[in-house]
C-alpha cells in the first residue's frame, strides 16, 4: 500500500459507527513507520475545520474505501 493510498480514505470510528473524517496527512517518526494519521473532521469550501490525529495502534482495519478505528483505546 502506498501512502498516498490512505489520502483521502474515510475514518470510521468502530465504537459509534460515525464518520470522524478523512484522513490529509501522516506523521511518520525517523525509522519510517507510521505514527499517527491527520484526520480533517469537516471541509466546506476553503475553509478547513477541526483537525484530530488518530494515532497508528487504535487503527482496527484497513479497508479499501474506509479506514475503521477505536479511538477510545
């Protein structure tokens, strides 16, 4: 999987079943692993709403149009 394959994927909290965001960034520590992911709750127009990081271990699956996540872990 590339990194730019996880841009724009959708973050489904597992716990709720809500949309969190999608996903416009990714940190990554100096070994090259991912650390956590940028998620942008909300886009209207050009202005860009809240911004929460999701952090790689409350990732549960990977899927092909979704990312699912328990971010109360």
């Amino acid at each position: 999987m590339l990194l730019s394959d996880l841009q724009g994927k959708d973050v489904i909290d597992v716990i709720t079943g809500g949309k969190i965001g999608t996903i416009i960034d990714v940190l990554i520590t100096k070994d090259g692993k991912i650390e956590e992911l940028s998620v942008q709750k909300r886009r209207f127009l050009f202005f860009n709403s809240n911004v929460t990081s999701v952090k790689w271990m409350q990732i549960d699956k990977i899927g092909k149009d979704v990312i699912l996540v328990n971010v109360s872990s």
